[in-house]
C-alpha cells in the first residue's frame, strides 16, 4: 500500500480578513439566465416584490423600502420561455442586506413554476432594488432578509406569443460573469464622486450593459437605477464600467455577444474614512486539485506520522484574481513545514474580481483555510 495525501480545502469559509465567514462557493463559468429583457411591444410584463427580515433580529428598526421597484421594472427581467407562453410564476430568495444597502449572497429558496427560470429571474432584479438597511442603536447593521417577487405575463396570448410584443427584441441575460479585468478598490475609491465625498453620502447604482465581441461593454451602460440622485453616482459607474472584461463566448462555447447583464455598484461612506479598505464579498474561481494538495503535503509531517494538518493564509487578491502577499497566520501542528505547504498552494488560488454587492475585490486581503488528510491506499 502506498500512502497518498489527499488535501481537503474549505472552499466554503473564504472570508475577508477582519470580517465575519462567508459562504461562498466556487462560482460557476460566464452562463445565460433564462431572464430576458422585455424591450419594447405592447403586451407588457409586469410584477411584484415583498421582503421582510428573517432570522436573528439583531436590530431595532427593520429595513424597509427606500423606494418600492414599479411593476414594469420586474417584468424586464422576466423568463424567455414563460413570457413567450404567457404564463405567470414566484420565486423567493435569501440575502444578507447589508449595512451600505446591498444585497449579497444571494440564493434562491423556491420558484413555481419549477425550472422556468423565475429563480434566476428574481436574483436578477437584486441590483435594482433600493432597500433601507436594519438599524440599531443608531446605527446600519447586516441582517437576512426573504424577498418574494411575482411575474405577471400580458393578458392575452395566441399560440406561444403574445399580441404586440416583439419577441425577437428579447435579450438574454449573461449571469455569473467571470471577469478577467475589473476596477480596483483604489479605482473606485478615485471615481468616487466629489459632491458626495464632500458632503459624505453614499450611493448605489445598476447598470443594464450589453456585451461586445472583444469582452468590454458596447457603447455607454445605461444606468437603470440610482440612489440617491443628483451626486454623480451614475456616471461614475459609467466609467468603471469601461475597465470590465470578460469572455465573450460561454463555458458550453456560446457566443455571449449582445447579451444584458446588470452590472451592480456600491459607493460607501466608509470608503472615505483613512485607513478602511471597504471590498466585496470574493468568491472562489479555482481552487487546488486533490492532486496539487497531495503534493503540498509536508514531508516532514509524514515522517513525523501526522495525518491531519491545518493552515491559514493572508493573502492579497491581485488584478486577475490570483493571489499575493500571502503570509501564514496560523498553522497546526508546528515545525512539520505545515506553513511552507500552504504557501506552495497560494498560486492554484483564484477569486473572483467583482462582488454581487457592486463591491471591488481586487486590493482586499483574503484569509484562505487549508487543511489535510493523509488517506493510506
């Protein structure tokens, strides 16, 4: 028998340093929604959203609308396939609201009906909306919050399409992209807007961007929401958005081109504060092989008749989402090169550039868990 080191990462406890853990799962490659936007005709879908706060009430003051999103706004991201046959559908979703406003981590909970993208079509509608975060004592804190939308198809329809509506002006709706360029905390913190840094606001925007052959945006993003209005939130987004780069064909080899995305912003106050760096939420875009993480197995550890080991790193996500930087902040057991077998692994690392919540990535310091199980075979 031959003894092989087989390593086991924890892919689901990335967390930026200084925050609590995060769920965040490796992310799957650049994929079409069944979302499509409703662009023009005369059979108009529509729809309704609801939230409330759900698990632990850690707040005084409960997170309510800044502004509610108008029924015509929830139909533009409405299925392709049940706008075409006019049929009506839910979803609910779960997210963390953040204390800047954003929802992040989201995940769909439920949709009816079953697999005709009305899941998908509800987290698709999260940049748009305008919620006020939970409050205590003064003060914006985090919280989980359940959202419910429902999509109301036209009234009417003859065989599979619906009167008036121009169903080649159907866009799809390019989720999950994989950015292989995108702004940096410093960036950002650049474009912030200079009314709302002198007087200390904070602001969210959506862009609805179409993608082009060469992975950049064709022309300018429109912006579909803003808040609050008037200090420049919008067109600073506009011109983030130019730094964006991703694939322009889909992992099943797809062309992509000429499809929506909403692409989401986030301006906090505490980008403004010396010395916070205020990143997004990464998530894991490749992690390290069984294979890779059996070779990394200290030798030393082996002679000394270990068979589990554990280490964590700091490291600094880098323009292209690997990792830098990175120094080991903790390891068990010492003196068997449990700490040199971590960093060997750092480069098989990469994260993702852009966080759900509109936050950057790249310039944040990651703590990554790894750890070991020597297996005999």
């Amino acid at each position: 028998m031959v003894n092989s080191a087989i390593g086991i990462a924890s892919i689901l406890t990335l967390q930026l340093v200084g925050s609590s853990p995060l769920v965040q799962p490796t992310g799957p490659e650049n994929q079409f929604s069944a979302g499509a936007t409703n662009a023009r005709g005369g059979g108009q879908a529509t729809g309704d959203v609801r939230f409330q706060a759900t698990g632990e009430r850690n707040f005084d003051k409960a997170p309510e609308w800044i502004r509610a999103p108008q029924p015509k706004a929830v139909g533009l991201v409405y299925p392709t396939q049940a706008l075409r046959s006019g049929r009506n559908g839910a979803a609910e979703i779960k997210c963390i609201l953040t204390v800047d406003g954003a929802l992040s981590g989201c995940a769909t909970i439920s949709e009816s009906p079953t697999g005709q993208g009305f899941g998908d079509a509800a987290l698709n509608l999260t940049p748009d909306l305008n919620i006020k975060p939970a409050m205590k004592a003064g003060r914006p804190v985090a919280t989980e919050v359940s959202i419910n939308a429902s999509f109301s198809a036209p009234a009417a329809t003859i065989g599979s399409y619906i009167p008036g509506t121009d169903i080649s002006a159907l866009q799809p709706v390019l989720t999950n992209p994989v950015w292989s360029q995108a702004p940096s905390y410093a960036q950002v913190v650049a474009a912030y807007p200079s009314r709302a840094r002198t007087e200390s606001v904070g602001g969210r925007v959506s862009l609805e961007c179409t993608l082009a052959a060469d992975g950049h945006f064709q022309e300018s993003c429109l912006v579909r929401n803003e808040e609050p209005v008037g200090y420049g939130f919008g067109a600073a987004a506009v011109e983030l958005a130019r730094m964006f780069v991703t694939s322009p064909t889909l992992s099943d080899g797809k062309s992509a081109v000429g499809a929506n995305l909403r692409l989401p912003f986030t301006f906090s106050t505490r980008m403004l504060q010396p010395g916070q760096t205020v990143t997004g939420s990464p998530s894991l875009m490749a992690i390290p092989t069984n294979l890779e993480l059996g070779a990394a197995f200290p030798r030393p550890a082996r002679r000394a008749g270990v068979d589990q080991s554990r280490a964590a790193m700091d490291c600094t996500v880098a323009p292209g989402g690997s990792l830098s930087s990175c120094t080991v902040v903790r390891e068990s057991p010492t003196g068997v090169g449990v700490a040199a077998g971590a960093m060997q692994l750092a480069p098989k690392y990469k994260v993702s550039l852009w966080s759900s919540d509109g936050l950057p990535v790249i310039g944040s310091t990651v703590r990554v868990p790894v750890s070991y199980e020597l297996t005999v075979r």
